[in-house]
C-alpha cells in the first residue's frame, strides 16, 4: 500500500465532513485506522490541520451586515493597527496588503449602526491616515475552502 497522496486525501476527506470518525476516514480511503490517526496528528503537528470548529453562518444569527474596511496606515505602526483589529471580536478576517492601502479588515455587523459605530471608533486611531469601507450587498461564495490537488498518477 503506498501512501503517496494520503495527506492530501485526508484532509479532502475533512473538508468534505469535519466530524468525520477516524474509522469511517480509515474505510473511505482504504487505510487502517492507525494509518489515519498517524497522519492527522502529523497534519496537525505541521500545522496544516489548525483546529476543527463549526461553520457559522453569521446572517441566521443576526449580523447580516458585512463591512470591508480598507485602511491607509502610517507604516511603523501597521503591526499596532493589524493587532487592534485582529483583537476585535467581529472582524473575521484582517489582511496586510499592496496597493492603495495598507490594511483590509472584513467585519460582521448586526446592523448599519453598529458597523458605524465601529469605524468612527477605528477612525479615532491617529495611525491611520485613509479609510474606505463598502458594504456587501450579497455574499455570493464566502469562508469557502478547496480541496488540495492529488497526484492520480501516484494514486
């Protein structure tokens, strides 16, 4: 049995059910469930798998409002700015970007004013120079993964 391309199985196999049992990731691919738990804790030592937690839908429990917040930032203080904006609890993602601005942050709002709210506090911060922020009028694919390319010749 080669196990050529296994990893990538496995954590396809993941996307595709998270709550997966060892033994039913063992059948699927064809390995022993020894096999199976060998590699995810390998997966999860290199810190390819970072953690098993749930898909929230966000609208269904009431912040329908998406925000993405472009910042211009004074450039010593980028590393502040990113951690504030990391540390609060409804921005779901924060990049360092190229470009116009220095910062992109996606936020998850209950409603218009309290999305308000939060950018006129962000504003307050002396570092940052610009901002621009548009609202997503509808999010047409959103937190999506991909499934990893296996070699089916190696296969």
């Amino acid at each position: 049995m080669t196990y050529e391309n296994l990893d990538a199985k496995l954590v396809n196999a993941l996307l595709g059910d998270g709550r997966a049992s060892l033994r039913s990731l063992a059948e699927e691919l064809d390995v022993s469930v020894t096999t199976v738990s060998n590699h995810l804790s390998d997966l999860e030592e290199e810190g390819v798998i970072e953690g098993y937690t749930p898909r929230v839908d966000y609208d269904a429990v009431g912040y329908d409002v998406t925000a993405v917040i472009q910042l211009q930032v004074e450039g010593n203080a980028l590393p502040d700015v990113t951690d504030t904006l990391r540390d609060h609890r409804q921005m779901t993602s924060v990049y360092e970007v190229t470009g116009d601005y220095d910062v992109i942050a996606i936020g998850k709002f209950e409603n218009t004013d309290g999305m308000n709210d939060q950018i006129k506090e962000l504003l307050t911060d002396p570092d940052i120079k610009a901002s621009n922020t548009s609202v997503v009028l509808n999010a047409v694919s959103e937190n999506e993964q991909f499934e990893l390319e296996v070699d089916e010749e190696a296969a």
